[in-house]
C-alpha cells in the first residue's frame, strides 16, 4: 500500500481516529435489544438509530481541508 493515497482533502474533525468502538457498541445494544424483543414476540423492531445516538460517537464529522499535505493525504 506504498502509493495508497487519499484522492479527496477530508478529513475527521477531532483527534480521535476511529469511531470502530463506538460502532461495535451500538450494533451489541441494538442486537441485544432485539433478542429481547424477539422473546416478547413483538412484531416492531427498531433499527440502529433508535437504540444509539450517533452524535455521541467520538468523530464529530468530517470537513474539507484545502491545506492538507502530501503527508496527510497518505492512507
């Protein structure tokens, strides 16, 4: 992957450099979720948004950054 490079200037707004946690955690609460609601015998199962707030992961976004060096284009 010696000459793997980004081809667009994004990216993440905060230090943090994966959200890999964040998202494991919020799939485990929602099959958690399910399988209780499964035993219930409910119909209605919720999806990934209703179990887990994206807006506490540890990224806050993306953005453009025109400025970004050879370096910081490197995957």
């Amino acid at each position: 992957m010696s000459r793997s490079i980004k081809k667009t200037k994004i990216q993440g707004i905060t230090t943090a450099q994966s959200e890999k946690e964040n998202k494991q955690d919020a799939n485990r609460k929602l099959r958690r979720v399910i399988k209780q609601m499964v035993k219930e015998v409910k119909t209605e199962l919720p999806e990934l948004r209703d179990v887990s707030n994206t807006w506490s992961f540890d990224k806050d976004g993306k953005r453009y950054n025109p400025e970004m060096t050879d370096k910081d284009m490197r995957k």
